[in-house]
C-alpha cells in the first residue's frame, strides 16, 4: 500500500507530466533511480550517438557508466582534455541524444536551466535528435517564477561550491546576488516553454531527491 507521500508525489509527477504533454514534450514517472536508468536507455535509439551535460544527478545515479556499458555511441566529456571537451560539445548538435537534469521545472511544465559555458542549454534548445532530462522530485517548483528562484536561488549556490577555482559572492555567503563576477556560473539561463518538435525533448521524473 502507498504511503501518503508515495501518493502525493504520484499525483505531482501525473500533473507535471500532463503540463509536459501540452507543450510538446513527453514525461515519465519512475519511483526508483533504477526504473528512471532503465527508462532512460530504452529512450536512447540502440547504437545511436549519445553525450550528457555537466549534470551531477545523472553521475551521481549512475546513469552515465549505464550509458557507458550500452550499445551506443558514446562520446564521454568527463575523461578528455578541456581541447577534446570543446570537440565533443560542438557533435553534440549533430547527435542521437543528449542526456542532462533540469535546475527545477514548474508544475505547469516550465523548465528552467543556468549555464556557465551555455554548452548545456544550447543542446537542449537546438541541435540534438533526442534530449532527455532526468530529475527528482526535488527539482518541481509551484510556477514559473518558483522554478527560476529555485535555479538562481538554490541550485546555482550549491553548484558553484563544486568549483575551487572561483570566489563567486553565492559561493561566500550561499546566496544569489545577480552578479557578474569572474567566475560566473550564471551566464546563460534557459526557460523552455515548449517544443517546437513534438517529443524531441522526453522528461524522466524521479520519486527521490536527486541533484541539486
């Protein structure tokens, strides 16, 4: 029997994934890390072309060496040189699929990236047959405007901790300033509000708190 947590989040993923449908895009719900691995490497077409985004839910999960141990084409950033990661960054456009996370989506199916290099949101908006973004349950905002806090306010802090090499005011003091300083993470910020291809961008929700 469902707890009544499973419950409530049951029925969130079903109306994100509703708001995801109207506006061109598929949604699943999968209630372990597992199932959304699973779901995943049936979504990426068998010996297609694949690289992901600098996204920590979809390593920390285990998804990438999933995707790694499959029977596609894999062009893996994270063991390159900085020269060869450019490279890859740029066959990104031309590929079967590129796999990332979301900083946070509305419930209304809103959903909201930030990027250093752009790299990322530049994938997810062009370029790439398939795109698929794998988030936790953690990452679902009210509105808009919920999502977009939850980005700048919340995950953008927290990433800017993974990099030792800046001194951004968020990463002093945990907060979002609006800044420009050097080191920016914040350079680039996507708001997808629908799809201009029906079904080219496919969202895999996850009953757990994933990423930041």
């Amino acid at each position: 029997m469902a707890t009544p947590m499973e419950t409530r989040n049951e029925l969130l993923a079903k109306k994100v994934i509703s708001s995801l449908e109207r506006r061109n895009m598929e949604g699943y719900f999968c209630k372990t890390k597992e199932d959304a691995i699973k779901k995943v490497l049936e979504l990426i077409p068998e010996g297609g072309s694949v690289s992901w985004g600098g996204s920590m839910t979809i390593r920390d999960m285990g998804l990438t060496e999933a995707i790694k141990n499959g029977n596609f084409e894999v062009y893996d950033r994270d063991i390159v040189s900085p020269e060869e990661q450019q490279i890859i960054y740029r066959k990104v456009f031309s590929m079967d699929c590129f796999v990332t996370s979301a900083n946070a989506i509305s419930e209304d199916g809103v959903i909201i990236n930030i990027d250093a290099t752009g790299n990322r949101v530049a994938a997810i908006s062009f370029g790439p047959k398939n795109v698929i973004i794998v988030a936790g349950l953690n990452k679902i905002a009210k509105d808009e405007d919920a999502a977009m806090k939850r980005a700048r306010g919340t995950a953008a802090p927290i990433n800017a901790q993974r990099f030792p090499n800046i001194q951004t005011p968020c990463k002093i003091d945990g907060t979002c300033h609006n800044c420009t300083a050097p080191g920016c993470i914040c350079c680039s910020i996507s708001t997808v509000r629908n799809s201009p291809i029906k079904g080219r961008i496919k969202v895999v929700l996850v009953d757990d708190s994933l990423g930041f």
